[in-house]
C-alpha cells in the first residue's frame, strides 16, 4: 500500500473523512480529555508493540538520540493539545465545518514549509502547482459554504477559534515531523506520539476531575471508543504522517482540500446528510484542482 502514493492518498482522505464523522459523534457525549486518553493511549500501547516487533532498530536510533527524543516527546505534547482544541471545535460547529479551516490554512503551512525546506520550495515553482490549489481552494470554499451542514450559531465563533488553534498546531507539527523524516518512520513516531499523547490526556482529566466520566459509559461504548482510536491513529496519524515524510508537507496540505469533500460523502451514506447540485460541482472542481496541484496529469 505504501508502494502507492496514489492508493496511500486515497486511502487517507477517505479515512480521515471517516475519522472526522465518527469523532464528532465521541465529542458530543464524552470529554476531549477522556476522549483523547483512551483512544491514544490504547492505539499507542499497540503500535509500540507493533514498533517493537518489527522495527526495534528504529526504537535503538531513538534512545540513543536526545534530539529525537525531544522532537517525539514534543510531537506527544502538541497532539495532546491540537486534539484537545479539535474536538472541543468540532462539538460546538459540525463535521464539515471542521474541515473548512483546513482549508483556509493550507495557503500559510506551504509558505512556511516552503521557508524551511528546499524540496518544498521547489515543489511550489511550477505553475500546474498555482493554478490546482487555486481551483481547490475555491471549490472547498464553495462546497462547504454551499452545505446544509454549515451552521453559524451562537456556538460558532468559539468553536472556530478551537479549530484554528488546532490547525496551527498541525502544521507546526509537519514541520517536526519533516525534520525528523529520515531517522524514524511513520510508526514509530506515532506510536511515541500517541502514547505521550494519551497519558497526558489521562492525567489532565484525572487533574481536572473528568476521568469519573468514564464510569458512566458502557463497556460497548468503551470498546467502540477504542476501535475507533485504533482506526483514526492507523488512517490519520499514521498515513499521515507517512504522506508527510515521503511526499512532503505541500502533498500534504492539498489533500486537506478534498476533507471536507470525503467527509460529506461520509456523511451521505452513513448520516444521510444530503448534497446540492452546486456542492456537486464544486466537488468536482476541488478534485480537478487536486489532480493539477498533484501532477497527476502529465
């Protein structure tokens, strides 16, 4: 599957489309932190396990590099609190929405990528680059405008300061993660990542008095909690940052253009959420520009 960038690509949208519907669901009836620590701890307990069988080399080069150690415990950290903003957004507007800030970000994390790296510079040179994301970004902005999911209630300017705030944190980490691309792989980092992440999130709800929460819940919606970790640690933290390390943070970023249209399929089949003639069309549109910024048409 790695062996594709085309299948990868495909596979993490729609993934992380999935992952967006099914954590907004989780956001409404269980506290981010709790929400965070059981999903991040258990799927970082089994990708350490998975690191360990299959790639312990990758576990000695970080134990014998501080500077590692830093950037993993650093990366820990920030998806702790880029989670804990995402869900607290997420909750107070609706899947799509969540995903338009993404979008409006996507222009400012290639500048900045393309500022640090060379290859990313080099990647925004050529004109199919300009004219696709163009195209994108004016498609996304009218398939999400266009959606009835779109609701700018009294909820809606506090919950789109928590996503921005979460968006900002992403990109930061992208450029983390880009730093670090030829030391260790996708795994190890996320399952470093997701464990710290999830004991931080466990003692920040134990601190605040919200893990009692937990007892409240039943043991199928424990367990369907921690399936849907697994899922969106496999699909959004792991492609994701394989994506990152192999095709760079501005392949990344575009794909965050077509979120809001793989979420809203999502949404289609399992929410029966409808779409208009004009989301449609833009669709069309933000995969067309897509393709371009990709180079997929040669």
């Amino acid at each position: 599957m790695f062996n594709s960038p085309l299948i990868t690509n495909l596979i993490y949208v729609f993934g992380v489309g999935i992952n967006i519907v099914l954590l907004r669901y989780f956001s409404l009836h269980i506290h981010p932190a709790n929400n965070n620590g059981v999903r991040f701890t258990i799927g970082g307990i089994l990708l350490l396990l998975l690191v360990w069988w299959k790639y312990r080399h990758h576990l000695k080069t970080l134990a014998q590099t501080p500077k590692f150690q830093f950037y993993v415990s650093l990366l820990g950290i920030m998806m702790a609190t880029n989670m804990f903003f995402y869900l607290k957004g997420v909750a107070l507007t609706s899947a799509v929405t969540a995903s338009i800030f993404g979008i409006l970000a996507m222009p400012f994390a290639i500048i900045i990528a393309a500022i640090f790296f060379i290859d990313e510079r080099n990647r925004i040179k050529n004109k199919a680059f300009w004219l696709g994301s163009g195209l994108a970004i004016v498609g996304s902005l009218c398939f999400v405008g266009y959606g009835k999911q779109l609701h700018l209630g009294d909820n809606f300017v506090v919950g789109g300061l928590f996503l921005f705030t979460s968006i900002v944190i992403q990109g930061t980490q992208s450029l983390i993660i880009k730093a670090i691309t030829n030391k260790l792989n996708a795994f190890t980092i996320s399952a470093f990542t997701s464990f710290i992440a999830g004991i931080l999130s466990l003692t920040f709800s134990v601190q605040t008095g919200n893990i009692a929460e937990l007892s409240q819940f039943s043991s199928l919606f424990i367990i369907s909690l921690i399936f849907v970790g697994i899922f969106a640690i496999t699909t959004g933290m792991v492609l994701g940052f394989h994506v990152v390390q192999t095709q760079g943070i501005t392949t990344y970023q575009i794909l965050q253009l077509l979120l809001p249209i793989s979420t809203a399929i999502i949404s289609y089949f399992a929410l029966d959420e409808q779409l208009s003639f004009v989301q449609f069309i833009a669709g069309i549109v933000v995969i067309l520009g897509a393709a371009i910024a990709l180079r997929l048409f040669k």
